[in-house]
C-alpha cells in the first residue's frame, strides 16, 4: 500500500458525489446513507476549513429529456427510490456554501457535459478525493472517467456506499485499487493534518 503522505490542497480537490435529497432517501449498502453523509459531512468540512477545492456535485433534469433512458434489460434502481421532497437539493446536513462548486449533471459521471475537468485543471489541481453516493454508479464513473483524464485519485472508502453489497464490494476490490488508493475519512484527515505541520516545521 502507497503511503498517503500530507496532500497537498493547492492541487487537491474534493469531489462529493450526488448527496442529494432523492439519492440519500435509497438504501445503501453495506452502510447506510445516513452514515454516509454524517462522514461525508465530516470530511468536507475538513476541506472546507482548509479552503480547498470542494465540489458538489448533483444529478437532476428539468423535464426529464436530458437523462439517459436507454433500453436495458434491468431498471434504473434510480428511478424507483423513495419520493422525496426537493430530489435534486444537497441534503442539509453538506448544505452548500458559497465557497463551495456546486456542479449539476444529466448521467453517473461527473465529468461529461460539465466543466469539471476544465476548473480542477485551471486551478492545477491533478489529485481528487472522492466520496459519495453510489459507489458502484456515480462514484464509480466519476473515477473511471478521472483516470482516463489523468487525474491521481484518493477514494474514502468510508464515506460512500453502495445500492447493493455485490456492487460496492467489486468495485473497492477490483477497479478503485487499480486507478487510485483506497483510505478512510480519518486517515484522509490526517493527511491534511500532517501536511499543515510539516509547513509550520
């Protein structure tokens, strides 16, 4: 295992995916999404005090015309969630500040039809932390499509969760390890604790 040494924020980013009110109101597995959230929260706020870059990210469509409704022989678990109220808000407990980048997407993965890519690289961040709801789709996407952008990834493994145990499972075991390193939120942390030190050393 690759030690994670102090990251550095000026080329860090935060990247939550779809903590959202109609996301979180699904059963996640094998934690649930209120947990989820709770360390989510955690580690934003720990970016946040750092003023790094954070970046919410939220999946949402006015009319419904612009999500993906291909033909497929399984049904989007997605689109058969419990109602809530205000799908597409960030849950309140993340909330959104005025700090904060706060990016609307239209499928799983946050970096098409967005300028996502384009305002980590103007601000030369080449890392990425992700967390977020659901491990298997959108932060599973979200990091395949960071790979093939380059970008060195950080996933906090306890900070985002699955819509089934099978799905969350294959992908920390066979497709995270392969394109980034796998921590959890204290150790994530720790990383910008000890970064912070070393510089008043």
């Amino acid at each position: 295992m690759n030690e994670l040494k102090g990251l550095n924020l000026e080329s860090t980013a935060l990247i939550a995916i779809d903590l959202q009110n109609g996301v979180v109101a699904l059963q996640g597995e094998p934690y649930s999404t209120a947990e989820i959230v709770a360390k989510a929260a955690k580690l934003i706020n720990a970016f946040r005090e750092k003023e790094a870059f954070v970046a919410l990210l939220r999946v949402t469509s006015k009319d419904g015309k612009d999500i993906l409704n291909p033909v497929t022989d399984s049904p989007s678990q997605f689109r058969s969630g419990t109602p809530s109220k205000n799908p597409s808000e960030i849950v309140s407990e993340i909330g959104v500040t005025e700090n904060d980048f706060f990016i609307t997407k239209h499928q799983w993965g946050a970096f098409y039809g967005t300028d996502l890519d384009l305002q980590l690289r103007r601000r030369g961040i080449d890392t990425i932390v992700l967390c977020g709801i659901a491990t298997g789709y959108g932060v599973d996407t979200t990091a395949r499509e960071a790979y093939q952008h380059g970008y060195n990834q950080v996933f906090a493994i306890d900070a985002m969760t699955g819509l089934s145990l099978e799905e969350h499972d294959y992908v920390l075991k066979y497709i995270f390890p392969k394109i980034g390193r796998l921590r959890t939120v204290d150790e994530i942390i720790d990383s910008i604790s000890n970064k912070e030190k070393s510089k008043e050393m």
